[in-house]
C-alpha cells in the first residue's frame, strides 16, 4: 500500500509541474492537468494526515495546508487570476520548512 501511494504521489506531484507549465505557456487544459495531479497530493496529504502516526500530526497539518495552498491556487488559474502564483510560492514555502523536518 505504501509503494502505491508514495508512486500516485510523486506521479502527481509531476502533472502538477506539468500543468504549472502549460499554463504558464497559456494552454487553455493547463488547469485541468494540473487539476489531475492535484487529486492524488491532496488524497495522499490528507490520508497522511488521517493515518500518520501523532508525533508527526503538526507536520502532516502543514502539508495539508500547503495541498490547500495549491487547490487555492487552481481555483485562481481557473478563475484566470494572477495570483495564483503567490499560492504556489506559499505552498513551495511550506513544503521547504517541511523537508528540514524529521518525521518519526
């Protein structure tokens, strides 16, 4: 179980990018592959945080809030704001402050 969610992560985590991208290059399915690697980091973030064990609680909250982060930010390239990038750089903040912690 663990192998397929760490996989459908990581895959996520790279349609995401990928959608970052196209939609910088102003492709109109851009929000909708970013919309498809958002699922799987959002879902693997939140079951992390529903099964972690409680030591790790504080952290598995931060990164589902960097996950929030990035669905506030769909909803702005959806909406064709141009904020959405402030979302991006709020949940890449995170993500950094996250990778110098230790999980247990």
């Amino acid at each position: 179980m663990t192998k397929v969610l760490s996989t459908s992560y990581y895959l996520g985590m790279v349609v995401l990018l990928t959608g970052i991208i196209l939609h910088l290059a102003e492709l109109e399915y851009a929000f909708w592959i970013y919309l498809i690697g958002l699922i799987p980091v959002f879902g693997v973030r939140a079951f992390n945080l529903i099964v972690g064990k409680p030591e790790n609680f504080r952290k598995n909250v931060i990164l589902v809030l960097s996950a929030f982060a990035l669905t506030m930010a769909g909803g702005a390239m959806f909406y064709e704001r141009t904020y959405w990038v402030i979302f991006i750089a709020i949940s890449a903040v995170l993500d950094m402050y996250i990778s110098f912690r230790k999980f247990s």
